[in-house]
C-alpha cells in the first residue's frame, strides 16, 4: 500500500527539505503550496509574540546571509517543485499549485542586513524561471510576513518598492490596538500610532495586508476595548491597504505562554470579520 506523508497546514516544519534557507509549506492563507525562505537560521527575531510557533526563539537578528548558498537552494527547490514529483510526493491534490514565495520563516526577515541583496536575488532567479513573466497565466507572488518594526528604514522602503515591482506584497502584523496589548502579545513596547505610520509608509509603496491574529487568553478571547482600539487603528489605513488576514491559532505556540491560549471558535473570528466588512475593509478569514 502506498503511504503519503503530504505537508499540512499544520505542520510547518522548516527542516523538511534538508534545505538551509528555502522550506516548502502548504499555507492556507496563501492557498497552496508556498516556498519559503527562512533568513532566522538562528531562531532569532526583534520581537517576541506569544503564540509564535518557533521553539527555542531567540532576541536578536541573523547571521549573515550566503546568498551563494541561498540562490543555489532556490533553483533547485524551485526545479524539484515544477519539474520533479515533489508535488505527488508531499503535496494532497487539491493543493497542487505554486502560489507564492514567502520570505517568512523563523524570525523577522528585514532584520537581515542583506535583505535587499536577497530580494535582488530572488527577483533574479524567478525570472530565470519565467515564473515573473509578462503574460502568465497564474504569475507567482512574492510574499513578505513582517512584524513591519523596519519599515521607517530608508533601504528596507526602497526593497518595499522593488518588492512591489516583482508582484509583490507585504502582510504586515498588527495584533493589537494599545501599547499595552502589543506588549502583551508581541512582547515588545512599541506605540501604535508609530506602527500604524510604518504600516502606511509600506502600503504607499507596495501593496499591504494587514495580518492580524486573535485569540484567547487565559480562558477570554479579547475584550471589547481591545477590539475597539484595534478597529480604530486600523481604521487610519483603510484608504492604502488592500485587505487583513485575520487567522486563528492553527499551529500550538512554542512560547512560555502557550498553556495560557486558545483557540477562538470561527463564527467568533467571522464576526469581528463582519463588523471590519462594514467598516469597509476586505477580510480573508482563516480560523
């Protein structure tokens, strides 16, 4: 009998293609197959949100890319993947498709001191592949997940703006409305009103969702405040975004915290989706 060990939204193990800096996914936010490209080696990341999925996180930022290394990874994923049997091997049928690539991984990817150099790169390979060619009829995209903390940085607007020319997007974190609840969740003391200027600085220049995670706490899913202050901050943007993810808990926290959460149900998610709906506001719900 013939067994398959298919990738999962569930399960995204980074150490799946042996692969330094490239890791495939099946992502239910993107809608299939994702290649993502880890810069965090070292588990390390400028901020520190409770329900983070990555075990033994580390402050701090990478080492130093090899993008030798990198580009070599790159082609040969992206070969395995269009021209090998990775996607009858790893990947269920309904979710054979190559929807994007994903600089995500295991902490913030800007935080790379070569993060430009990369986007150049893999900008360089894609088109090697005619994946970013004119005329294609499924062309891929190019994702960044960032926590945005770098977005006032004169060189990482600039890579924003070349993302953009490489059909491009950003999702762009945003848990929370108050000081207090972005040192609750993301473990950082930060002002909202500054990360809601970031978040409009990176959709001038690139197209931007917001991501937003919810979930509860203690046994109580956020309270009414927090909504409130959380609708209307993101309410400054509504104009230049293009849209929020809004998920749920999928995957179980690796953080000293990770007792204390849970999971919300859905018609809670699809309801806080409804009240955004009537501010105006395009919402992908993922529970």
């Amino acid at each position: 009998m013939i067994t398959h060990n298919f990738l999962t939204v569930d399960d995204h193990n980074r150490d799946v293609s042996g692969m330094k800096y490239i890791y495939p996914v099946v992502s239910r936010r993107a809608g299939g197959v994702s290649i993502g490209i880890n810069l965090n080696i070292n588990n390390a990341c400028n901020w520190r949100c409770v329900y983070c999925q990555v075990p033994n996180l580390a402050r701090g930022t990478p080492p130093p890319i090899e993008l030798d290394v990198l580009a070599r990874e790159l082609r040969s994923f992206l070969n395995y993947a269009l021209h090998g049997d990775f996607m009858t091997r790893y990947v269920a049928e309904g979710d054979r498709q190559l929807q994007d690539i994903a600089f995500s991984g295991n902490g913030e990817p800007t935080s790379a001191k070569e993060f430009p150099e990369v986007l150049v790169l893999v900008e360089k390979v894609l088109r090697e592949f005619n994946l970013l060619g004119e005329g294609q009829s499924h062309p891929i995209k190019v994702r960044l997940i960032s926590n945005g903390s770098l977005m006032d940085k004169p060189a990482i607007l600039n890579s924003m703006r070349h993302l953009a020319q490489c059909n491009g997007e950003v999702w762009f974190k945003l848990d929370a409305g108050t000081k207090a609840g972005i040192a609750r969740i993301n473990d950082v003391t930060l002002n909202p009103q500054s990360h809601i200027q970031r978040l409009q600085q990176c959709a001038e220049v690139c197209p931007t969702f917001i991501q937003t995670c919810m979930f509860g706490m203690d046994g109580k899913p956020p309270t009414d405040e927090d909504i409130a202050a959380y609708l209307a901050l993101i309410s400054e943007v509504k104009h230049v975004i293009k849209g929020v993810h809004l998920y749920g808990l999928a995957r179980p926290s690796h953080q000293l915290e990770a007792s204390r959460l849970s999971r919300l149900p859905a018609q809670w998610l699809e309801s806080l989706a409804q009240r955004m709906r009537q501010l105006g506001f395009t919402v992908h719900v993922s529970d």
